[in-house]
C-alpha cells in the first residue's frame, strides 16, 4: 500500500506540482490530501469533467513546459478520450500528461454494473491510446513508485507521451480526512422523499449517477412503492437530463429529472439544449450541496452559480429555489401546473447513510419497465 503523503513527495521531486481532476472513491485518500495541502487554486482545480481536466493540465503545460497530473475514475476515459487522442497526442501537439486513474469494475473484484465493462477495457483502452501504465497494488511500495518515474515513465514523457498510475481498490492509504462541510439543515435524502411525495401519480422520474438514485430506489422499497416510473441512472453522469428530455419528448408522461450539482456542471450544455427545446412536460429538479459528495465529498463550484439565472438564459419558463421540506412541495405541486421546463433547485447538506443500500433490480429490468410503464 502506499501512502499518499509520500506519493505526492515524490511526485514533486519529480517536479510534478499542478493537479487537476474529478474525484473518485477508489482514489479519496489522494483527493483529500491534495485538498487538505493544495486547497482548490492555481495549483489544483476540480475540473467540470474529465476532458476538461486534460485540457487544463495541456495548457499548464504550455506556459510552463511542466507536465500536470490529471486524476479520475476509470469511468471518465470517455469523456478524456478525445483531448487525449486529439490534443495531446504526439501525432498531434505531443503535450505529455501524467495520470491517476482509479480501477473500478477490476476484474475478479466485485463492484457494481456500471463499473463492470470499463473495468474489463481500462488496461486495453489505455493500451490503445499508447499511455503507458503502472498499477499501483495493495503491494505496491514507494520504491515501486520512484522506480517506474526514474526508468519506464522518464522517457516515455520527454517523447510528449503521456503515462498513468492506474489504482487498484484499498490500494493508497490515507494520511487525514477533507473536510467540505456545510450547515444546511436539509439532507437530499429528505428532499427527495418530498420529491416523491409531492408528484404526481403517473410522474415519470428519471434520477442521476450515485447515491440519488440508491435514495429514490430504497424509499420506494421502505414505502412498498414499485419502481415502474423510476429510470435509476446508474452510471452516464451527467447525462440523466438528456435522458429526460428525450422521453419527455417522445412521451405524454410529466417527467422529473432529479439531478446533482457534480453532474450538472460535467454537462451544462445539456441545460441548454433543454431551454432551447423547452418540453412543455418536463421538470428539472437540481439537488445542490456544492460536493461531489457519493465520490468522496470534494467540493463543486455550484454555490458560485446563480443557477435560475443561468437556466432561464436558456430558456427554462419558471425556476424556484428550496431551503425546506415545506418549499420543496410548494415547488414541485407547482412546478407540474406550469409550462416547462421549470428548475426547482434545493439547497442541501452533504449527509449520508453509511448503510444505504444499492438498487437490488437489474439495470436491464429498471428498463424494461419503464418502457412499459412509458406505453401504458
């Protein structure tokens, strides 16, 4: 295992001093010390997504001749692919790029769907892209680390190549804890129990990435509810309004889109398009507590965003803002009276249940029935 504190010593002998990335479970322990050390400024920016991060790290190093580092989940090659092969590729700009990938969805150990076939390709994908990888194990000593920067690393990035240290689970070790605390008195757990309560028998309720979805799924099972109008976004962060706006427009259902502040900034563009094509059934619920909180807890840019408005810039008719269960079902009773698209965004705490549990129904039948549900 190795320590973080002496992985980022090491990385700055090595002259590697500008972190940028997403967050990722899999890699807390570095998130949070580099949090803890660096803060969020020159040095170290949590990026929208992942191909954003890539670009930042191309431009540090175009005014400093200096290689960033650049940390994600595996999960996030998708939106890295195309920076990588057409920006900082050596058939290209030849810029070289260090990264930390976290190993969800390894083969052999247990993880969840989403995670399972970008597991199975990370090395592949890598391999494909001519990133040479280091897999940082359980028995991986920092000797290992200095070892691979001095020999198979040190070439390869003054070619302008690029390299990555791929992290398989409880494979760092921590070296304190962030803390990215706000004092709002409302859970999203509690809010999205309003939600729930206040829609509409036939609602159509699409929810995003992460522990949103596992909330929705458990007080639906708490409350012997089905789960026929529920589309669970499993993975695609970001993209669970896309989703929304497509059935809302090939569809007569009311559909809600629970969304987070992380996966709203990965995509903003998505909100755009939403107010340019203004579904007259379709309410855009924006859970916000400034954190990417179900990868760790570092903090988003969202409190910096006056998101009602940016969104009516784009075209949505009517947007609301909630502190509280009783605005929340105000918001949300009015909200499927009105002419989307309307925002209601709530304000909420970073708290969550250690014992929360994962939707037991299978992505592929979570379809199943809402396209039934969608025909009835």
């Amino acid at each position: 295992m190795v320590r973080v504190e002496e992985f980022y010593n090491i990385l700055l002998e090595h002259k590697i001093d500008y972190f940028t990335g997403v967050p990722d479970s899999q890699l807390k322990a570095f998130c949070d010390f580099i949090i803890n050390t660096l803060g969020v400024g020159k040095n170290h920016m949590i990026a929208p997504n992942e191909g954003n991060a890539v670009a930042l790290a191309a431009g540090y190093h175009i005014a400093t001749g200096k290689i960033g580092m650049v940390y994600m989940q595996n999960s996030g090659l998708g939106n890295a692919v195309n920076p990588i092969t057409s920006l900082t590729d050596p058939e290209v700009y030849g810029i070289p790029v260090m990264y930390l990938i976290g190993w969800r969805g390894q083969p052999g150990v247990k993880d969840e769907p989403q995670h399972v076939k970008q597991g199975k390709i990370t090395l592949e994908l890598l391999e494909l892209l001519n990133i040479k990888y280091f897999i940082i194990k359980k028995t991986t000593e920092i000797a290992d680390i200095t070892n691979a920067l001095n020999n198979e690393f040190k070439e390869v990035l003054a070619k302008g190549q690029s390299v990555a240290f791929v992290v398989e689970k409880d494979s760092l070790e921590a070296c304190g804890k962030m803390k990215n605390e706000n004092f709002n008195k409302l859970s999203r757990e509690a809010a999205i129990k309003v939600i729930v309560d206040s829609i509409e028998k036939d609602t159509l309720v699409v929810s995003t990435t992460g522990k949103a979805s596992r909330e929705l799924f458990e007080y639906r099972e708490n409350t012997n509810q089905s789960h026929e109008k529920d589309f669970l976004t499993v993975g695609s962060m970001g993209h669970a309004s896309m989703i929304s706006l497509a059935i809302a427009e090939n569809s007569n259902k009311k559909v809600v889109c629970i969304d987070g502040d992380g996966a709203m900034i990965m995509h903003t563009g998505a909100a755009a398009l939403i107010g340019s094509r203004k579904p007259r059934n379709f309410v855009h619920i924006l859970i916000n507590n400034g954190s990417h909180e179900t990868v760790g807890g570092m903090p988003t840019i969202s409190y910096d965003i006056d998101w009602g408005n940016s969104v009516k810039a784009f075209g949505y008719k009517t947007v609301y803002k909630a502190f509280n269960e009783q605005e929340i079902e105000e918001a949300v009773k009015k909200a499927q009276n009105e002419e989307g698209p309307v925002l209601i965004e709530i304000i909420v705490n970073t708290e969550s249940r250690k014992e929360l549990t994962r939707p037991s129904i299978k992505p592929i039948d979570n379809k199943k029935n809402i396209m039934t549900f969608i025909q009835e």
